[in-house]
C-alpha cells in the first residue's frame, strides 16, 4: 500500500467519523434509573419515606435523574443490606439501612454482609419505638402486661419486623429490664403485620412512630401503650413514656441510606448533599406530615461514627438472640 492511497484512506475515515460522531456515555446519573432498595414490604414506614423521598431526590439531584423504589423484604433487613454490598459500585443501587438491625445482625450470626461492607451517605430520620395494642386487648396498661408475662412466660406475642429490628431490640430490651419473656413474632416488615395487630391475631406489636402513624389508621381499633423514649413525644403526646413506668429505655429505628463500599466519594457526596436538600425542603415536609418531626439528618461521616459505638450497646443482647 502507497503512501498516496494510505493518506486517501485515513483522510476518508477521519471523514466519515466527522459524519458520524462518536458520543460518550452520559454522566451518572443520567444513564440509567437508580435502584432505591427497600429491605421491607411495602407500606411500612421505610417504603413509605423512600416514595415520599424519590420525586425530591430526583429534583435536587438534577439532570434526567431517576429513582425506583425495589422492595427485598426478608431477614430483617439482611437480605437488602446484602444486595446492596453486592451491587456495582457505579452510583445506580444504593438503599436504606434500618438500625439498629444493620449492626446488630452480623454480630449475631454468620450475615451475608458486614457493615463495613457498605458506604453510608446520610441519615434521614431518627424513629423511635411505641408499643402498640388493640383497643380491646385483656391488658391495656404496661404493669398489666408485665404482671401477666411474669406469671406466664412467654404468653403474650409481639409482632416486629424481623429478628435484630428495632421492633425486636425493644422486646429484648423490655425482657431483660424487667426479668420477663414474651414471645416474638417475626413479619417482613410493618406493612406486613399491622392487619394481624387490626385483625386480633397477635396481642401486641412494636412499631415506629411514623409507622403507627401511618399503618393503623382507625384509633379506635389500635392505639398505642407507650412510646420507648425517656420522654413523651409530641406528634403522640398522648402515648406515655416508658420512664413514667420506671424504666429509663430508649429504642428508635434510624433509618438512612448507604450504597456499596467502593461508591464514589463524589457520587456519595452528591448524595448526600440532595438527601440534606430534600429533608430541608418544606414542601417534602409538607408531603410527610406525621413524618416530618421525625426527620434528623445525619452526613455519612458523623453517622458512620455514631454507628461504630453501638456494637457496645447491643452486645449484651447477642447471647439472646442464640438461645
């Protein structure tokens, strides 16, 4: 081949390229839709805030953003925590983590996750525990119930979202200030049992604030006894405190967002950054309503830190959870 016809023929491709050129793949997040992961079944307080988020998200994020709720109910959390750690780090699967379940699970048994094995970006609210009951339940005040499950163990049945939630965490926590034992019973998130606690089909349930709030609709069927705080909270003034019984206890549910641990520290900031706006935003709080006191950001530093002391916490809970 000539050098005339070599310089024809690179000349003609630079031509045709010019015709026809070659465009690069559009930037995160505009590539495709990003999967929100929800560890529970739908409708219970953790769906519900990652809906009410994703059209705000989706705005402050900019762009041609767009955000799936995806549901991976089971293991109390486990599985979705895991799905996420598992997931390409490319900024489009990222998802809630519910604490204290996402620490205390590995610390208990053989998990399909670490928690070191997921980046946190941000928390979003600060949830804590009520103790709910049907209005007809045999025993309607908390020295009723633990006077009953002291003179038999195991005879009343509590509903959670799963072993290590926060639902459980308050039972344990119960069983052990007062030197009793009830018996628990496991669903695959709020959504899920808030009709067993309407329908009579267990005696009592722990639920999130925003979850009763938002699951039991009818107050004349089910109400709260207490709420697991060392004071009354507003939004359910009407709940007392488990410290006007003497027991000085807290339980929450933090829930937040965290993505897989080689995510982008540019993408978890931008994050992190649309997750503060939104939560700022008086129009999404307007969107929550009973929500909205709940809501306590968190950036994923300080939140990373607050997590890292809670193992302390619950390791007097791991030999229960093995019995």
């Amino acid at each position: 081949m000539n050098n005339i016809f070599k310089k024809w023929l690179v000349a003609g491709l630079l031509s045709a390229l010019g015709a026809f050129p070659i465009t690069s793949s559009a930037a995160w997040p505009d590539d495709q839709a990003i999967e929100l992961i929800v560890g529970f079944a739908p409708g219970g307080g953790t769906d519900l805030m990652a809906r009410a988020l994703v059209p705000f998200l989706e705005k402050k994020l900019g762009g041609k953003a767009r955000i799936v709720v995806v549901n991976k109910p089971g293991a109390g959390g486990e599985i979705s925590s895991a799905y996420i750690a598992r997931s390409k780090p490319d900024g489009y699967t990222i998802g809630f983590i519910n604490v204290p379940g996402f620490v205390f699970i590995p610390m208990y048994k053989q998990s399909a996750y670490q928690t070191s094995d997921l980046k946190i970006i941000a928390r979003v609210v600060d949830d804590p525990s009520v103790l709910v009951m049907h209005k007809k339940s045999k025993y309607r005040t908390f020295p009723e119930l633990l006077a009953a499950l002291k003179k038999d163990p195991g005879s009343l049945s509590f509903a959670t979202s799963g072993r290590g939630t926060s639902g459980h965490q308050s039972l344990l926590k119960i069983e052990q200030a007062a030197g009793v034992k009830g018996t628990d019973i496991a669903f695959k998130g709020a959504g899920d049992y808030k009709s067993a606690v309407m329908g009579g089909h267990v005696d009592y349930a722990f639920s999130s604030i925003g979850e009763f709030l938002a699951g039991y609709g009818d107050p004349d069927v089910a109400v709260g006894m207490l709420v697991l705080n060392p004071t009354r909270v507003d939004v359910i003034k009407d709940v007392p405190s488990i410290k006007e019984f003497g027991f000085d206890l807290r339980v929450s549910s933090e829930r937040g967002i965290a993505g897989p641990k080689a995510l982008p520290q540019e993408i978890a900031d931008r994050l992190q950054q649309a997750i503060q706006d939104t939560l700022a935003d008086p129009e999404f709080l307007k969107t929550i309503k009973n929500d909205a006191p709940l809501v306590a950001f968190m950036s994923g530093a300080e939140w990373t830190k607050s997590l890292a002391r809670m193992p302390d916490e619950l390791k007097a809970f791991v030999s229960q959870m093995k019995e």
